[in-house]
C-alpha cells in the first residue's frame, strides 16, 4: 500500500510540504522544507512534466532531504528545500507565471530560498525577484551569480578526481575512459574539464541537440545509443541527468571501477543499490557530496558574490570525499550510508549547540 504524504513526510522527517496551484497561469507547485536546523531551506526549482502528481511529491521529498544532506556535508548554514513545478516547460514558462510562482514563494516568509534546477534558468529567477527576496542564482547583471552549472560541474570533476586517487593511486583523468550520461549545463562543463585532462567521454543524451552541442565542440567524444551505454567497457560512470539510473540492472551491468556524476538521487534506493555497488567492488561517490558545487556557489552569493572563494569552497570536495571513504572502510558501510552519517551528525551537533542540551 501506497504511504500517504503525511506517511512519507514522517518517514523521511521532513517538516512542511506546501501545494499552490494557479488557474490563470497554470501553475501547479510542491514546495519540501526537509529540515531547518542549520538555517532556512535552500534548494532549487525543478519544471518537469511528471507523470503523475505522486511522482512529483516523491521527487520533492527525495530533493528535499538531499539538499539537507547537501547543505550539512558542506559545511553551509542552510537547511534544504526544493520545489518540482509540474507542466510543459515550453508551454508554461512566462513572466505571470514566475512571479505568481514567487508570491507562493514569498509567502513562506524566508524559511524556503529558492535558485536554478532543471528546465529553470537564472532568467526564470529574475521574474521571481520582482516578487520575494528570497531567491538566489538571480543573473549576474543583477548582482547575483548566474548560473551555477559551472560550479556544479567543477565539484563533481574534483570529487572524481579524489575516487581516482583511491581507485588508482593517481587523481589523474587522462587516459580514462568516462561515461557521461546528460550533455545538460553541467555534463557539458564537465566533459570541457574530462577532454582537458586527457580522458576520453563517452556520451549518452535523449536530446539531440545537446550531444551536437558537445561533439562539435570535442571531435574525439564517442556518442553511444541510449539503450547500449551500461555495455560500454568504461573506467568512470558519470550519471549526469536526472535520477534513479543507478540500480538493480544498471548494476549488474556495468564495467566500471567508479560512479561520479552531477544527477540527484542516483540510487534508486539507497538501502539496496548502495550494498550492491559494495558487492561488485564500485567505488561510488554520493550524489550530494560531490554535486554541491551548485549550492556553494549560491550560498556565497547569499554574502555578497566572489566567484574566489566560492571555487575555494567546492576544492574542498576532494578531500571530503577522501573523507567519506575513509568512514565507510572504518564502519564497513557502503559510501552514500556514510555521507548521510557525516551529515547527520553535524546536524545533531549544531542543534544541541543551539538548544544547549
């Protein structure tokens, strides 16, 4: 039997999901706020055309908790939240419609700041602005950061880099044989960072235009079909689209000694796959460890942009992946069990510190 909302909120702790639905511009709006023990909610909003309304609330309490983990392992003074906005990005998307969506937004009184996700841009959150505050990945000509996929992409290139040199005793990429799967804002970046070191990306993407994008850039990417890519004898597996490609039959095919990529939620569930991947000897980097990039990047606009110091900030993925790696061998844990381990507890140790218990 299927769990009601208030059921999945429960097991997941999450502490307020929001509905807001607009007739005149078509909105229909989730808004998660998993925990605010750090500070108030940060995540971004997603647009996609879910097949049901079900499949949107699961996706938005599944972001939610892992932008918390996200926030926490980072060392950030946030909380994590995400809003999934169901309908035709090409059909809905205007001026009315983002800042009906910022009202909603504003009316959460700063306890969810909202940013850039999939099929929404930094433009999108200008509208938004005109309507709340509270809002970041707003357009650089407005003071803010812009779009935060480069950073994302570097995050996950350094947090690849440290599963290298644990994997192969060397962080190098060149000679590498790298599977990215999404030729999105951020799998393209990174696969600009994988070709400069001398590795060598394989490619896989449902849009056309996005592998022509990658592959007049870099004549030596190997395009492979959708339906072969977990055949492919690789080194490094790259999830870089959405989630849940991470699981039981993609497993039991693969030929690859890491998994590193930008996507959320890679594990289709992680008390199964994360054991499996064990099992088989892949060496898997958790999703909201190594793509965090995004959200340091807007976090320091929170303070005032320096582009400096956000990249300073993300370089720190390295060794916080190295870190991860050591506590899972420690507590003989599977890799993503481990992150959330070392989110968790720098989540219980600020909360005592603020009550005083």
């Amino acid at each position: 039997m299927q769990q009601s909302v208030l059921e999945q909120m429960q097991s997941m702790g999450h502490e307020q999901v929001m509905f807001c639905t607009d007739p005149h511009t078509g909105l229909n709006a989730i808004i998660a706020i998993h925990n605010t023990t750090l500070g108030p909610s940060l995540g971004g909003t997603r647009l996609w055309n879910y097949n049901s309304h079900e499949d949107a609330i699961t996706d938005a309490l599944r972001l939610s908790r892992g932008m918390t983990y996200k926030s926490a392992i980072s060392g950030l003074n946030l909380g994590g939240g995400k809003a999934v906005l169901i309908g035709d990005a090409s059909k809905l998307k205007n001026e009315a419609y983002w800042r009906r969506y910022g009202r909603f937004v504003n009316n959460l009184g700063g306890k969810y700041i909202t940013a850039e996700d999939v099929n929404t841009s930094s433009k999108d959150m200008e509208y938004i602005a005109m309507e709340t505050k509270h809002v970041t990945g707003v357009p650089e000509y407005l003071g803010g950061s812009g779009d935060p996929s480069p950073v994302t992409a570097y995050g996950v290139y350094v947090g690849m880099k440290a599963a290298c040199k644990k994997v192969y005793g060397s962080d190098s990429l060149s000679g590498k044989r790298v599977l990215v799967q999404g030729a999105g804002n951020v799998g393209r970046t990174l696969i600009d960072h994988i070709v400069e070191e001398g590795g060598k990306v394989l490619l896989s993407d449902i849009n056309e235009n996005n592998i022509k994008l990658v592959t007049q850039k870099h004549s030596s990417v190997e395009v492979l079909n959708n339906n072969e890519i977990f055949n492919a004898d690789i080194d490094i597996y790259a999830p870089c689209a959405l989630g849940a490609s991470v699981n039981t039959d993609s497993i039991s095919k693969l030929k690859c000694a890491i998994i590193a990529g930008a996507a959320n939620n890679q594990l289709a569930d992680e008390n199964v796959h994360g054991p499996m991947l064990v099992e088989k000897g892949i060496t898997y980097v958790p999703d909201f460890l190594i793509n965090a990039g995004g959200i340091i990047n807007i976090s320091v606009e929170m303070e005032g942009y320096n582009r400096a110091r956000a990249i300073a900030i993300v370089d720190k993925i390295y060794g916080r992946t190295l870190e991860n790696f050591e506590l899972a061998a420690k507590e003989n844990i599977h890799n993503q069990l481990a992150a959330m381990r070392m989110a968790e507890k720098r989540i219980a140790d600020i909360a005592k510190v603020k009550t005083g218990l």
